[in-house]
C-alpha cells in the first residue's frame, strides 16, 4: 500500500507542470459515452482505506462490486409504467458465512418510492460541471486536466482524462471535501481508473441468479427534512423528532420506556451542549453523533487508559537534546501527514470495551515496521494485547497502559490480525503461543515531554506516535465534529486516553495535530480529530512515545 501511495505522491509532483496552453476549443466537448465499464482503485487519504472497484454502467442501470467482486450493488431506473418498481429498484449482494454453509451470496431487494427515487450510481463526475486546466503527464503520457469547484458544498474535483478513439477516457479523479466554517480539508479520495471499455454484455445486471428477498419499498420520512442547526432544544416537537431521526440512524433499541425517557432527556441535554458551543467563535465545531444519549459512565468505557507508573520510562533515549531539536526546527517541513506516506492503518473501533491502550501502541507499531520494511504496511492484532497483556499491568477491556502494552510485546511479539483473528469488542483467550509470524518490538522512547518542537521532528523520523490525552474532564470531544480542538477545561495530568499521532499542520497561524481515534470511521474527520498545538492542549505532549524496532 505504501508504494502504490507513493506513487500517487510521485504522479501529483510530475503533474503539478500544468498550464493553459492548451486552448479548450482544441479539444472536444468533455463527455462521457452513453455506456461503459473500468476498474479502479479508491484511495482515501484521509482514513489510509484502499478499495478496489470494478464498475458497469448505461443509461438505465449501474452495477459496483468492491472487493474483488464480494459485494455487489446493482441499480435499476424505474420504469414509467405502473409497477413495483416505477421508482427504481436496488440489489445489494453479498456473501455470508455460517455454520451450515460458506461464502452462500445474499441478495436484498429495495423499491424506491416517489420522493426516493432509485437511479443509476454514478462514479464519474457529470462531465460539463468541469473547466478544462490544462493538460498534465501522468504516468501513461499526456492527459488533459479538468477542474470542478462548487462553493456551495465546498467541494473541489479534479479530473484527468485522454482522448482514445475520439472518445474521452478518464484515468483519474481526485475529490476533496472541506469544512465550509473553516476551510481545513475533511476528505480527500483519490480514483485510479484503469481498463475503461465501451462495450460489455449487458447480463452482468441480471440478479436472476440470487434469492432476493424483500420488496418492500422506501419509507417516506418526515424527519428526513429536518434541519438540526435550526433545532430548538426547549421545543418537545423539535427534540421528539430529532430523536426519532437519532435512533434510526444509529439503530437505538431501549428495553424499556423509563430507558426510553432517560436516553431522550440525555440526548436533549447533548442537543442544548452541541448548539451553545456551536452559537460561540470557537475554532472547532461540534454535532451529534452515536455518544449523543449516553451518559458520562457509558461514554469512558471508550477510553480506557490507566496511567503508567511513576518512574516507568522508555527502554531507548530520546536521541535529540535541545542543541539538535534547535537545529532541526529549522528544515522541518511546514506539515506532516503519515497517512499519505502509508505508515497509517484504516481507523477502527474500540466500541465499549476500555482497550484505547491497544489501538494507540499497535498502531505506532504498525508504523515503525513499514519505515523498517520499505512501506509494507501490515495490520497487527490489538486484539492480542486485549487478550495476554494482564501479567505486565493491563486490564483487558478495563484498561491498560501503553507501557505495559509495550513491555508485553519486546517479550512475545505482536501477530498479525489476519493469522490471530481481528478485533471482538470483548476480552478473549490468549492464543500468543500458536502463532506463526510473530513481530518482535526493542523498546520504545518517550519524546521529550511537553516540547511541541521534539514532537514535531519525532513525528516527522519516527511517527505515528502513541499519546496520552485528557477527554474526561471537559466531555466536549465525544461531539466533536471539525476544525481545531481546544478546551481549557482539559488538563495535562488526567491523562485517560491513548490515541495515535500522525501529523501536524497550520491554518491561519493556528497550528495543530492530526490525531487517529479509536472511535470509528463515522466519528470526528473520518475518525481522525486536530487538536492545537498550543498549551499541551489535553495533555498530547506529556507522554507521547514511538516504538523501536
């Protein structure tokens, strides 16, 4: 992955010699043929996720398969005649496993109604919403450059493509998503597209083949247009239907009504929080999200760091005293991001089980052993230290310390997630002893604490990091939704969370880390956080450590 990241690096600096040289009346209109197919790989640079895809399309149905074929996701328009599926139809496919049979393809049906009209998916771009740029080189030769930019919805494409035939061929788009109130880059997804054909038969959108099941059509929802900035939290009808949205959107079952009663009266709670913080000129904004009806107890069950013991240092010296950090400040570069550099895995999460401790070190492991290998970057089983690490001062589920995470792994090693089996939410038996690759650590090194330079060059050389920080004294990053973290009310001492630094950058002079959460993909910037760099904001530098390897 590292490589083919590389790559991608290397393509955009060859391609930044663009221009307007070549005259747009040169070239034909920029449009696509009426029926085609490619594959391509998706890259998000923001969350390290690679997919591959393989994608059909005509002007009446589509069909995408991700990884390699598993999951398959037809669309059919709707007929104009009167019929079960006058608004379209959608066929999702995918395989199931269990113990009466092996990879057995399950197919759902889904009708769209008439104000969820079901249509074509499209990958591509609408062709006319672009302004040809210029042309660049890429690594099949010379490609033209196109640019899309919506103001509106602060988003920017661009989109390369070549002439073949007289007919145009996309090779590559690239889409970026800001927050519109600060303007700091939110996603970023990049398509490599490859073997674009225009002909194909046509059965590849036959589901005749697949029991599918249902069809019943789209509900039409009345909370579908409500809009949750205008909401008033002191108007019951405003906050009953904010909540209805709120559990169908997170699948929110309550046993009881006295359950029911007290989760929409923390949700309320939540809802008046997100709106007085968000009405201040604060530098991060805050929304609601899946820790929005749970009640303080519940929310620390997704941290789960106990502080390390005093006196326990690293095994290895911080090779850099303030003579080399001075020296060094001055060539480091003005950001860093190891997602680009594919030192970074894909965000996951810890759920309810206290096992931040784990994800903080395995993925500064993870990191260390691709700068070691030449970018192979290897996805390595937290769930190995949630299982055999209680001897050296972890807790499983109930916490741990990134030192005892640490020390457990210079004696056994860490597997990985493919041989030792992926992440359970739950403590589990210990299966060290069968493992057949086993990736062993030398010890680890504490950064000069509460120094934003020698964080800054230890990110740079030896990143990602795995750091200590303060959520449970402010309450506020749970709702986090974008821009720079700040609250005074966090402290540098009550340490209770382990996450894992990335990078750092500056935004109007007001500079910040990029930080991986344990909290899932649909959390905060596609499970990433930037919390400033000033003050030792929540404590970030009081104890960051790298592994040695």
């Amino acid at each position: 992955m590292f490589l083919f990241l590389l790559k991608i690096l290397l393509l955009f600096t060859v391609a930044s010699v663009t221009g307007k040289s070549v005259q747009s009346e040169e070239l034909p209109d920029l449009k696509w043929p009426k029926k085609y197919t490619f594959e391509a790989t998706k890259v998000s640079l923001t969350s390290a996720l690679v997919e591959d895809i393989q994608y059909w399309r005509t002007s009446k149905q589509s069909r995408v398969d991700y990884n390699s074929g598993a999951v398959k996701s037809i669309k059919i328009k709707g007929k104009r005649k009167a019929s079960s599926a006058a608004f379209g139809v959608q066929y999702d496919i995918h395989p199931e496993t269990t113990e009466e049979y092996l990879n057995e393809l399950k197919c759902t049906r889904k009708n769209g109604t008439l104000t969820k009209r079901i249509l074509p998916e499209d990958i591509l771009p609408r062709a006319r919403d672009f302004e040809h740029v210029g042309k660049d080189f890429l690594d099949i030769g010379e490609v033209q450059k196109y640019l899309c930019e919506d103001e509106e919805s602060n988003t920017k494409k661009y989109l390369w493509a070549s002439l073949k035939n007289s007919t145009w061929v996309p090779v590559r788009i690239e889409d970026l998503e800001f927050n519109s109130w600060l303007e700091t880059l939110k996603k970023h997804t990049v398509y490599d597209i490859y073997n674009f054909e225009t002909e194909f038969d046509e059965n590849v959108f036959d589901v005749d083949q697949y029991d599918c099941a249902g069809e019943a059509a789209v509900e039409d929802s009345e909370e579908d247009d409500i809009d949750l900035s205008i909401l008033d939290p002191e108007n019951d009808d405003h906050v009953e239907a904010a909540f209805n949205r709120f559990k169908q959107e997170h699948n929110r079952n309550y046993d009881t009504d006295d359950e029911h009663e007290m989760r929409k009266n923390i949700f309320q709670k939540t809802l008046r929080k997100v709106q007085a913080h968000n009405s201040k000129n604060s530098s991060y904004k805050m929304t609601l999200n899946k820790f929005s009806d749970r009640t303080r107890e519940e929310k620390q069950k997704s941290t789960g760091l106990i502080r390390r013991k005093e006196g326990e240092v690293g095994t290895h010296a911080f090779p850099y005293d303030e003579k080399k950090i001075s020296q060094l400040v001055e060539t480091l570069p003005a950001d860093v991001d190891l997602r680009l550099l594919g030192y970074v895995s894909p965000v996951r999460d810890q759920e309810d089980c206290g096992s931040c401790w784990s994800f903080g070190t395995t993925s500064a492991v993870e990191g260390a052993l691709a700068r070691s290998n030449g970018g192979r970057l290897l996805r390595l089983a937290n769930q190995a230290l949630v299982d055999c690490a209680w001897g050296f001062g972890a807790n499983g589920c109930n916490g741990g310390s990134d030192t005892a995470a640490y020390r457990w792994m210079i004696k056994y090693g860490l597997p990985t997630e493919e041989e030792y089996g992926p992440y359970k939410n739950k403590d589990g038996f210990c299966e060290i002893d069968n493992m057949t690759s086993i990736y062993p650590i030398k010890g680890f090194t504490d950064v000069t604490p509460f120094s934003v330079e020698a964080l800054k060059i230890a990110v740079m050389n030896h990143g990602p990091l795995s750091v200590s920080i303060d959520v449970g004294s402010s309450d506020t990053l749970y709702n986090y939704n974008g821009g720079i973290y700040y609250d005074k009310d966090c402290t540098a001492t009550k340490l209770d969370h382990e996450v894992t630094l990335v990078g750092y950058g500056e935004i109007d002079g007001d500079s910040y880390w990029i930080v991986k959460n344990s909290w899932g993909r649909d959390w905060g910037i596609d499970g990433y956080f930037h919390i400033s760099t000033r003050d030792n904001a929540c404590g970030i530098a009081t104890e960051p450590t790298y592994v040695v390897i």
